[in-house]
C-alpha cells in the first residue's frame, strides 16, 4: 500500500523503517535530507504522477511504499473503545491517534464494510501502525462478549455521567449521524456524556471522543 504526507512519512521511516518498500519524492532534497533517507529505494517523481496516486491529496511530495498487514488481536485491556457504524476514514484515523496517544488498550471498528487502512494511517498520523485496531462484524455480539469478560459498557450519548471509574472498561461511540443505536443503548451499564452549553448538542465524532477518552484513561494530577 501507499501512504502519503510528509508527516506520516517521517514517523514510518523513523518507527517503522523496516515495512519501507520504496519512498516515492515528489519534491527537491537538500544533502542533509537525502542523507537521512540513504538506507532507503527511493524513486523521484513528478508533481502529475503525485497528484494522480494522492487524487489530489495534500501529499507534500512524499510517499512511502509498505508492507503493512493489520494484527490479529485479542479482546485484552483495561481500556477499549467501540466505533459503531463510524464511516468517514478521517474521524477513524483521528480517533486512533489520540487512542493511542492517551493510553487505550484496544480499538474496535464495528457496522462498516471495509476499514481503508492507508487512510488511516495517513489521518492518524502513523499511530494506527501501532495501536491495536480490530474489527469486528456485530457489535451487539461483541458487546455479549465482553460483557462475559467482565468489561463495563458505556457508551457516548446525552443525560450520563461525567466520568465513569471502571477497572475494565468498553466505551462505545456511535456514528457521526445517528449516534448509537437503540438496541446497543439497552444494553450499555453506563452513559458517558459531554455537557453542552449554548444551545449546541452535539459535537463531531472524533472530539467527542478526545474529551471522553481522556476521561476514562487519565486522572489529572
């Protein structure tokens, strides 16, 4: 697959060195920057072929060429975060960034066709390289499952409380439109809310979910 941007691609060859393929360039190097990227294949291209493999996409004249397959994880962890039904590939890398950032154990993607990893990867800034990511096909099953585990199911909506403590936790978010579904709110032990002012009430789905995993994994000292 293809990743681009020139920070995603700095924090793959600084972390992930091994999975480069090739680098593809799209932009004139000084010594000390080709210096830094010797130990890798690198292919200099034209602005027209960059555009064309970014369709368009603020590429800034990298891209990185690797060899990534997505783990095989276990339901594990104290801390795990749900997206249900979340569709837009940006809210799921912006999510797994700060996921990972602040210490979640495990994220799982629930209600979507495909997961589009160089999107994801590109969004989160290289972090859904290294966060454990797991999809699953039915979340009111997954949420049966861990239950059976022992994990507190909370999900994200109006009327909750403000910080839930929990030593095993699974909180639940639904999609950008809808929020979550009846059927998963009649299952939830907890409601996780964000108090509204001015007469908003509601906020896109990736800052909802930055305050709210912030709560769940942090204690302010």
């Amino acid at each position: 697959m293809i990743v681009y941007g020139k920070r995603v691609v700095e924090y793959i060859i600084q972390k992930h060195g091994n999975i480069v393929k090739e680098l593809l360039i799209a932009k004139k190097l000084d010594k000390k920057e080709l210096n830094k990227l010797k130990q890798f294949k690198i292919n200099f291209i034209d602005n027209k072929t960059a555009q064309k493999i970014s369709r368009n996409g603020n590429h800034q004249g990298y891209f990185a060429k690797i060899d990534f397959t997505p783990g095989e994880w276990e339901i594990t962890g104290n801390k795990i975060v749900i997206l249900d039904g979340v569709t837009d590939m940006g809210n799921i890398g912006a999510i797994t960034r700060t996921a990972y950032a602040l210490g979640v154990d495990l994220l799982i993607i629930t209600g979507i066709k495909e997961l589009k990893w160089p999107q994801v990867i590109r969004t989160s800034a290289g972090a859904a390289l290294d966060m454990k990511i797991l999809t699953y096909h039915n979340i009111l099953d997954l949420i049966n499952i861990l239950k059976t585990k022992g994990y507190i199911i909370a999900g994200a909506d109006m009327g909750g409380e403000c910080k839930i403590e929990a030593d095993k936790l699974a909180l639940i978010l639904g999609n950008e439109g809808e929020g979550l579904k009846k059927k998963v709110k009649e299952k939830l032990d907890k409601i996780l809310s964000i108090e509204m002012k001015n007469g908003f009430d509601s906020l896109n789905v990736s800052v909802a979910a930055g305050i709210l995993i912030d709560r769940i994994t942090n204690e302010c000292k």
